[in-house]
C-alpha cells in the first residue's frame, strides 16, 4: 500500500511538472506574441533610408555634466559662503538659495572630463574659472536665459529632438528656444560669431563626425564656471550604442584658454514614453526679474517671508558700463 502510495504521488507530480511547463510555455509563447504584436506596428527602424544610424527622436542626458564637466563632491547650496571655519568643506549655502533647503544642493558626480579627468586650463584662464565659480549667480549665462552653446545644450537637464535628412541634421532644444543645423554638405559659414557655432558634419562609418567653430567666446561649459574663447573649436562624435542610446563624444581645442585639447564624453537616451516631445521652457519670461527688475522705478520684489525665515532683498544697479558689461556676459 505505501509502495503504491509512492507511485501514485511520483505519477501526480509528474503530471503537474508538465501541465505546468506546458503552462509555463504557452502563457509565455502568448505573452511573447502579444509583446510583437504591440511593437511591430509603432517599431522604429534602426537605419534611415540611405542606410545611416536613425537618430531622429527626442533625447536627453542623463548625468550632472551640467552642473560641472570635472568630477565633484555634492554639496549644500547653489551658491555658497564661507562658515565658522575658514575650510572648503564648511561652507554654508549663501542667502540666494538658504530657503531652499536640499532642494538647492548640487549632486556629485565622477565627471566627464577624459585623461586625468581634469580641464588644461592655462594658469591665467584657471583663476577666471575660479574667480566665475565664485561669481556664479552675476556671470552664468544660463541665469540670464542666453543661448547655451554648444557642446552645453547637449546635457542639459531638458530634452532636444533630432530631425534627420540626408543633407541637413536639424536638433531643437527646450532651454531658450535654442537649435541647430549640422550641414552635410558645402555651405558658407555665418557672416559673424555665434553662440551656437556653425556646424559641418560627415559620416565616418556610422559615426556622425561634427567640426563646430565660429563661437562668440560669450557662453561656458557648465554652471561651475568652465568657460572658453572666440577660438573655440569642437570635434564632435555621434556613436550608436543601441537604438535608443548614442555614445556622445567631444574633442575641446582652444589654445587661448587651454593647453592643450581635451575632451569629454557620455551617453545620451532616447526619450521612450508615448508621445515625447520637447516642450518649451520660457526662459527669457523667466528670468526677466532676474535680469530687470532693478531697473524699476520701485522694487517690485523686495521681501519673502516664511514660517522659519524672513528674506530681504536690496536690488543694485551697477554704475555706468559696468551695467552693459553685466548685460553682454
């Protein structure tokens, strides 16, 4: 009776092994062709028609190159002053971004600068790096909602579309209303300096090569004060990882500001929720307090006040050209 017991249950589990790997198979085989059926109609080819990398689509960066290219530690505020102690690492947030709490800290990062990770400056272009680093909040042309340059809008924190034709690459970015043109083929280069570069591309293989130069000299690299000349000349490096990542590369010449080429490098996502788009970030109607408001004839923001702190504002307008200096930063 025990033996036939025993057989009894080694036949009932067999069974269920199968019935369950059966099961097992056919929820997946179905689930398998459900997921085919859901993507085959909306799936994005790999390759345009004259079989190039398709790199139409809205982007973004996912990294905290913006705030510095260089490796740095997170830390309290946007802008800080000095603490107790006269030491870096007891810095305090400053008044601008006190009331903020975390939400005004800056998120450390390994950086993404190649080599020894750190930017060649020469030494006279190093203290004007760090003399902007102090100066952050008065000189940053991203506060004033000018346009950002390249390589710097193509990580900041907001997406940009990538329109693909055979002779003209078209990229549009949030921040500013900026854009860009990549020419494929011959064009005459601007009549004047720009903030956003000319840009002339070729293909090298299926990497998307991009010389940039024709630069104001008038935009930086980050909110930590990177900063560069007119001589400013990018080799840029588009790399396919996969259909939704590209391996983004840049190459910095500028032998007035450093010694010697640098470069930095990264990936950037493709946006894949239904519907990505980039919608517009006003930033000229958001900065225009910023930018104006001490030149009106009463001061319209002057005061905030909290459950745990008061904030006083004093506006001041900068005597004489040193106002337009401000302006043209």
């Amino acid at each position: 009776m025990g033996n036939l017991f025993k057989s009894s249950t080694r036949v009932t589990a067999l069974v269920a092994a199968i019935l369950g790997a059966g099961m097992t198979f056919a929820v997946t085989g179905c689930a398998s062709q459900g997921q085919e059926q859901e993507q085959d109609p909306n799936a994005r080819p790999a390759r345009t028609p004259d079989d190039r990398p398709n790199f139409g689509g809205v982007w973004q960066a996912n990294n905290e190159a913006h705030w510095d290219l260089e490796a740095h530690e997170a830390r309290a505020g946007m802008v800080m002053q000095q603490g107790v102690y006269p030491y870096e690492f007891s810095k305090v947030p400053a008044a601008p971004v006190v009331a903020l709490g975390a939400a005004a800290g800056v998120p450390g990062s390994l950086g993404v600068v190649g080599g020894d990770g750190r930017i060649p400056y020469t030494p006279e272009a190093l203290l004007m790096k760090q003399e902007n680093s102090e100066h952050w909040i008065d000189r940053d042309p991203e506060l004033k909602c000018y346009l950002p340059g390249i390589p710097r809008a193509m990580y900041m924190p907001y997406p940009f579309q990538i329109v693909q034709g055979t002779d003209k690459i078209h990229m549009t970015f949030g921040f500013s209303n900026a854009a860009r043109v990549i020419h494929m083929n011959d064009v005459t280069g601007p009549p004047d300096y720009t903030y956003m570069g000319h840009s002339v591309g070729r293909w090298e293989g299926d990497t998307l090569v991009v010389e940039v130069s024709e630069f104001n000299g008038r935009t930086w690299f980050d909110r930590a004060g990177n900063f560069h000349s007119e001589g400013l000349q990018l080799t840029e490096r588009f790399s396919p990882m996969s259909a939704d990542a590209i391996w983004y590369e840049v190459t910095v010449t500028d032998p007035a500001t450093f010694t010697e080429p640098w470069t930095i490098a990264m990936p950037i996502y493709r946006r894949l929720e239904p519907g990505a788009t980039v919608l517009d970030y006003p930033c000229i109607e958001f900065s225009e307090e910023f930018m104006y408001g001490h030149l009106r004839r009463e001061q319209l923001v002057q005061r905030w006040e909290g459950e745990t702190m008061t904030v006083e504002i004093t506006r001041k307008v900068p005597p004489g050209d040193e106002l337009h200096e401000w302006y043209r930063r």
